[in-house]
C-alpha cells in the first residue's frame, strides 16, 4: 500500500489548487447570489485542462482515471461547491458514454468537446420519480432510423446548457428497468427546450433545470448501448460518478475547517483567543478527524475504479459518509463562528447551504444505504 501521489498527481493538485484560489474563490459568492453559471470559469477550466479530463486519449481527451478527478474534485470544492458541480456534472453526463458507448460513438460525441469549452448533461430523474430511477416516464418510440423522445426530466444540471445530454427513456411504460434505453440528444435537437430552477438554496452557480422534450427525433446511432440497457447504464454510471461527490465533500469540509482555524485564532472572546478553549478545539479536532476518514473513502473507491474493480457499495458508502460529514463541518463552522457565521459576510453559509445538495443528488444517501445493505443481505 502506497499512500504518496506521484510527482503528475501533485501537480495536478497544485493546478487544481491555484485554479481555486485565482479563478474560483474571488468570484463564488458574487455567482451564488446573482444565480448565474460563471461560463468564463468553463472556459479558463477548459483552457487548463481541468474540464471533462475523463474523455479518452483515443477521442482526443486526457483520459484520466478517477483517483486523478476526485484530486481535482476536492480541490475545486474547495473554492465552491456551486462551481465544481457545473465541471462534475459534466463528467456525469460523459459516463454513460464511456460504460455504454461504441468507440465510434465516443469519438463522434466526446471528440468535439476536446475542441472547445463544452459541457454534457445527464438526465434521469423525472418531475414524479427520482429515487426509483427505473419508473421513468419519458418515452423512447422507434420511427424508421430514428428515436422519437417524449416527456420532462427535472433536476437536471447543466440541462440545456450541455453540448450533450444523455437521456434515459423508456420504450414501455410498463416494461420496468428491461424497457429502459440510453440515448444522445445533442443541444440543438428540434423540440428540446429547458427551463431554469431558481431560488435554489445552495449551488446556484451551477445551471439546475427542468427538460422538456416534444418529439425529439435523434438518430438510432445514438443509442448507447442495447435496447432494455439504459438504466443499467445510469446505475453503471452513478457507482462511479458518486466518487467525485465525496471528493468535493471533502473539499467542504477542508474549507470549514480552515475557515474555523483562522476565525478561532482571530476572534477573542474572555480576554483569550476562543481557539484556547477546548469547546473550539474539539470541534476544530473532529473536522479533521472527518476529513482524513473520508478522504481514505473516496481515494480508495476512486483507486477500485481505476483497477477495474467492483465499486458501488465503496463509492455508495464514500458519498454517504462524505456527504454527512461535510455537512457537520459547514455546521460547525458556523457555529465557531457564531452569528457572524450565520450571514453571508463569512463563506461558512454558503458551505453549508451548498453541501445539503450533496446528501440529494446522485442518490439520495437514504438510497445510498439501500445499495450499501443490499450488498450485505443479498
Ligand atoms: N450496476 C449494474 N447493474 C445494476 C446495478 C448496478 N449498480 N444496480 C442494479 N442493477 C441491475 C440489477 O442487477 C437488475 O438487473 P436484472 O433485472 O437483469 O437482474 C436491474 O438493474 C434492476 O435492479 P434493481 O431491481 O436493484 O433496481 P431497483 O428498481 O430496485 O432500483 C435503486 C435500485 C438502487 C433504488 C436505483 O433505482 C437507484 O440507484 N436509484 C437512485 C437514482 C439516482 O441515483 N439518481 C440520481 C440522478 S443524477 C443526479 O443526481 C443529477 C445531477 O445532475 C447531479
């Protein structure tokens, strides 16, 4: 066992860690409060190759592995949460492409976004059924070479903003998880539009929306995968991608930590910095305990995925665990820095209104122990 990053690994932490503090962290709160996706953050991403890093060096991408992801992950988390979602969901959306996908079909959509800024989406949650993900209702109907898709995805980040979308359908309503199908839909399809959720309580910089489809045709070639493998797919899919969800946890949590050490030795209160008193230390000791447990989680999830090992009862137990984790820390930070942690003037708010996302979206950590316990009783 080896815990020492290799010499590349540091410097793409250090990259990531640089891009945080120069283009991330000056601009999150101004972002989260106007509620707007930061597009020239994309691009800078872009430009230093921190965004869509996982697309194969054989569709012209960097094709790094999951350990090296979830090592930008937290560092870009630590800047904002908001703002990592925008770069994670992008990796989501690329996923299903790369377990489902044919090579040509990895060139024809992922090369394209080797070129230029672009992000992808993936939608599967509905406005009626997120957690019971096979129950979907949007509708998937072969005319001739083509698919006809019909029906409303929600929830969906980066929907409609995302050069491509990957959209779980189903061909039966009925037919459950076996009728289920993965298809492409790229931005400019005819009878695809989005709608913008607002008022979010936290990660409003990332672009959260609502997808409406109205006989969309795509071509049968874009189909990832056979007929009744789509959801499998988007479970393929989630056992991998709910990995970078801990990373960025953990990059929460580090923040609140930090936040609490340079407030608690700042702030006096009886005569003596408040980092003097015990009541601070502990909970200043049990973010750090946190940290390193989780940190351990995720890496070690993140490594089985890229020695091809099974990993979704690791990853499930990473982003539950992370997830709750950070969201004490952010709690606690709040609370070492009193009311002045409870109004937007300190960046702890803003931690813990963001790191809720983390205990919903890709899995709610309530499904995520239904994956862990059905490992153990099975
Ligand atoms: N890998 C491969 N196959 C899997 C699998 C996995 N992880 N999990 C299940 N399957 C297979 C099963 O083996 C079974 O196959 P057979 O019928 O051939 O035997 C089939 O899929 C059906 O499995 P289940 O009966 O276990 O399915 P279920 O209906 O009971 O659902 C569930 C299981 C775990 C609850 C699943 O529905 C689930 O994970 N739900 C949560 C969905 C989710 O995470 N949504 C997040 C959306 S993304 C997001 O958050 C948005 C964003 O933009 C960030």
């Amino acid at each position: 066992m080896d815990f020492t990053l290799s010499d590349e690994q540091r410097q793409l932490q250090q990259l990531a860690r640089d891009f945080a503090r120069k283009e991330i962290i000056p601009i999150a709160s101004e972002y989260d409060q106007r509620e707007e996706l930061p597009w020239q953050v994309v691009e800078k991403a872009f430009e230093v190759g921190l965004l869509n890093a996982a697309i194969p060096e054989h569709a012209g991408g960097l094709g790094l592995g999951m350990f090296d992801e979830c090592l930008i992950g937290e560092e870009l988390a630590y800047g904002c949460m908001g703002i990592y979602t925008i770069l994670m969901a992008s990796e989501l959306g690329i996923t299903p492409i790369l377990v489902g996908g044919t090579e040509e079909q990895q060139q024809r959509f992922l090369g394209p976004m080797t070129e230029k800024a672009s992000l992808a989406a993936f939608a599967l949650s509905e406005p009626n059924n997120g957690s019971d993900a096979a129950a979907m209702h949007t509708t998937a109907v072969l005319d001739g070479d083509e698919w006809v898709i019909n029906g409303t995805k929600m929830w969906i980040s980066n929907g409609g903003m995302a050069e491509v979308t990957v959209v779980f359908a189903t061909t039966d309503r009925q037919g459950g998880h076996k009728a289920s199908v993965a298809l492409v839909v790229p931005r400019d399809a005819l009878g695809f539009s989005y709608n913008k959720i607002k008022h979010k309580m936290g990660q409003r910089a990332s672009l959260t929306s609502e997808l409406v489809f109205e006989n969309v045709r795509v071509p049968r070639g874009n189909q990832l995968g056979g007929l009744g493998d789509g959801f499998k797919i988007a479970m393929k899919t989630l056992d991998k991608t709910r990995i970078p969800v801990a990373a960025g946890s953990v990059g929460i949590a580090r923040r609140a930590l930090d936040e609490s050490v340079k407030y608690a030795k700042a702030r006096e209160a009886f005569g003596k910095p408040i980092s003097t008193f015990q009541a601070i230390q502990f909970k200043i000791a049990e973010m750090a305990m946190g940290i390193e447990t989780g940190r351990l989680m995720y890496q070690k999830a993140a490594w089985l995925v890229d020695q091809g090992q099974t990993h979704g009862f690791e990853s499930a137990i990473a982003k539950a665990y992370c997830s709750e984790m950070a969201f004490d820390a952010a709690n606690e930070a709040i609370q070492v820095h009193g009311g002045y942690g409870y109004v937007g003037e300190y960046p702890v708010e803003k931690l813990l209104r963001d790191v809720k996302l983390n205990q919903i979206y890709e899995g709610t950590n309530e499904i995520l122990r239904v994956v862990i316990s059905r490992q153990l009783l099975k």
